[in-house]
C-alpha cells in the first residue's frame, strides 16, 4: 500500500463521516462502486482525476483538501461551490452583480 493512498483515504474517510453520509452514499453521489470506494479509503487503490473530481464534489471540499490536506476557509469554499453550480453566462452575471455590491457598500462606510 502506498502511503500517499493511505493519507486520502483517510482524508476522504473522514470528510465522509463528518458529513454523514455512508459508504453507499458517497458511491453514489459519486458514480463509483462502493467496494472501489472502500478500496480507496484503505488506501489499497488509487484513482484516476475524474474520479476525484467527483469525490470532491460529493463531499463540497477541493481535490486539492482530499489530495494534499490543504484547507481553504469555509467563505471560499461556499463562494465557490455556487458560483461552479452556475452556467457561464449566469456565473458572468453574478460576479458583475457581487462587483456592483461590493462598490456600493463600500461607498457607506
């Protein structure tokens, strides 16, 4: 077993738990086997990138968190997770709306 593999899994393990989902589900979420999601949690498989991806989906952390154990504050991470939720043309919009209300009420102060 490769040391890497064992600190995702456990990375992953534990992201799992603490949202409270159970193996089946996380599989689920993620259109993975449950055994191949066992297999990476014991660190015994690896996985390719578009698997991680949606690991990191399922669970709303970064593949960056799950490969590396780099956190980013709960802000980025929200900020984030609606604007990649969005179309191009509506996350356009949005980061032209958040511009104009930041400029305004900074303009209060």
């Amino acid at each position: 077993m490769n040391g890497n593999n064992m600190l995702v899994g456990g990375r992953i393990t534990e992201t799992r738990k603490r949202r409270g989902y159970s193996r089946e589900k996380l599989a689920e979420l993620s259109e993975i086997s449950v055994q191949f999601l066992a297999d990476i949690e014991k660190g015994r498989k690896s996985m390719t990138v578009n698997t991680l991806r949606r690991l990191a989906a399922a669970l709303n952390v970064t593949t960056d968190y799950i490969v590396n154990g780099t956190e980013e504050n709960s802000e980025s991470l929200r900020l984030g997770s609606l604007l990649t939720s969005l179309t191009p043309y509506q996350r356009e919009q949005a980061e032209k709306l958040l511009a104009v209300f930041v400029e305004t009420i900074s303009r209060g102060d």
